[in-house]
C-alpha cells in the first residue's frame, strides 16, 4: 500500500482497448469504481457498453489494457473466478429453477455460503431486504418477469458481493417494476457496489447517481447524474448529433 490518502478502487480499468476484427468496441478506457459506490453506464446503441461490461464479467478477453480487482489484475480470468473474487454477476439469461420456490432457490444460493440455521437467517433476511416475503412459498416459473428478476438478485446478493454488475435491470419492465427495481438498488448500494448498464433514462434518474457516458467506444462524459444528463454533448449523442 502507498502511504496516500487516496483509497484504492474497488475495480479500475486501464487503458482498456476491446477491438473485434476491425471494430474498436472499446479503445484506452480508463475508469474506476469506488467501493460501495453506484455507477451507471450509458451512452447509444453501439456505444461498447456491453463489451465494456463483458470484459469486465469475463466474457470477453480485452485486446488490450488491464482490470484491476482490489489491485488484483482479473483480465483473462474465467466468469467464475471473477465471481468467486466478489464480483456478482446479474445477467439478462435467467439463473434459476422454475420447478422451485422462491423460499428454496434462495437457498440453494444460501446454502453454498452457509451451514445449518445460517442458511435459513440469510434467506429470510434476503426475502426481507428484497421484500419478497409474501411470494416466498410460490413456484419461480409462475411468477412475472419483475418478480424472477428480483429473485435472481437476491439469489446474486447471497453469494456476498463486493460488486454487482447488472445489466439493464429493467428491460422489459413495467413501470411499477421499475420504480420497484430503483428502489432495491438504493437498498442493496448499503451493502455493495454496483455497475448499472441501462438506456432507460428514467430509470437512471430514479436510481440518480455517478454517471459514465460511453460514444464510440470512449468515455464521453462523466460525473453526477444531474449535471451530466443536463449535458449539451449527452443530449447531442442520444439525439444522433455529433461534434466533429
Ligand atoms: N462479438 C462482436 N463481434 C464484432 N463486433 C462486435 C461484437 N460485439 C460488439 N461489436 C461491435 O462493437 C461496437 C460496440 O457494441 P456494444 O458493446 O454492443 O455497444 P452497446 O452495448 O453500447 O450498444 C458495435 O460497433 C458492435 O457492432
Ligand atoms: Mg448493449
């Protein structure tokens, strides 16, 4: 450790270059996160917000660059080694058993964590902290869509992240279950960091926090949710406008 005042970031990528034949997705992007902060990732279709994201989950091997897990360098490393570091992983390709419960797929997540009765005090304190009290006993296949994906949050929250990498929580949301998304994402920020991928603008108000803009593969903006969503170059790039 150096003997500064400046914490070391929770992730921080360096000079992260993604390049697919002879697409740049991503070119020399330097960013970082804090722990416990909330950042969200936006910018228009194109932009390299999942690739930036799939480097990060493992997915995809950067072409060139690092990333930096609490000073250990992940790049390279399997989705389930970054995983087992402390970066929890909420993809869009549903992660749970229709045949169970609520009650018992959060515990199965539980369980791998947890021995005995600690099992069962994470699961109830997850149904609560998710308020997911009065569906725990129901079948997952038969729940809504807003529903399974808030299980398969708490199913990531058991595994005890230092970082939850979410990407677009509310695709396919009704409004009701957006406005419920953003709220457990103010109650889960208590315990972990996250990486919101989102194009749902009202979304990115409600959960209001600090914002980076990808265009082209580069960061384009970055700082609080109210100065850069009232940004001339933000409002341009979702506009189809562009500086030359
Ligand atoms: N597997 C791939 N092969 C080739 N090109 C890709 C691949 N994945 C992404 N791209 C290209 O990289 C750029 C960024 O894409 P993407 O990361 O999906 O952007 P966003 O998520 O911001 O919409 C686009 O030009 C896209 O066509
Ligand atoms: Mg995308």
């Amino acid at each position: 450790m150096s003997g500064s005042n400046v914490p070391q970031p929770l992730i921080e990528a360096r000079n992260l270059t993604m390049r697919f034949g002879g697409v740049t997705a991503i070119a020399n992007v330097d960013l970082s996160v804090a722990e416990g902060e909330l950042r969200c990732l936006i910018g228009p279709n194109g932009a390299g917000k999942s690739t930036f994201f799939k480097m990060l989950t493992g997915q995809v091997m950067p072409s060139e660059g690092e990333i930096l897990f609490r000073g250990t360098r992940i790049n390279g490393f399997e989705p389930h080694d970054i995983a087992r570091l402390g970066i929890g992983i909420k993809t869009q390709v549903p992660n749970v058993f229709d045949g169970l419960t609520v009650r018992e797929n959060l515990w199965i997540a539980a369980s791998r964590r947890n021995r005995g009765k600690a099992t069962e005090r994470a699961v109830a304190r997850e149904l609560e902290r998710l308020e997911l009290g009065s569906i725990a006993d129901r079948l997952v296949g038969q729940l809504a869509h807003g529903q399974r994906q808030w299980i398969e949050l708490g199913l990531v929250l058991l595994t005890e992240p230092a970082l939850i990498l979410l990407d677009e929580p509310a695709a396919g949301m009704t409004e009701d279950e957006t406005v419920r998304t953003a709220k457990l994402i103010g109650i889960i920020k208590q315990s972990c960091a996250l990486i919101v991928v989102e194009h749902d603008m009202k979304f990115i108000r409600m959960i209001a926090s600090r914002i980076t803009v990808f265009d082209r593969g580069r960061i384009l903006v970055e700082g609080e949710a109210d100065a850069v969503l009232s940004d001339q170059r933000v409002r341009d790039v979702y506009l189809g406008k562009r500086a030359a």
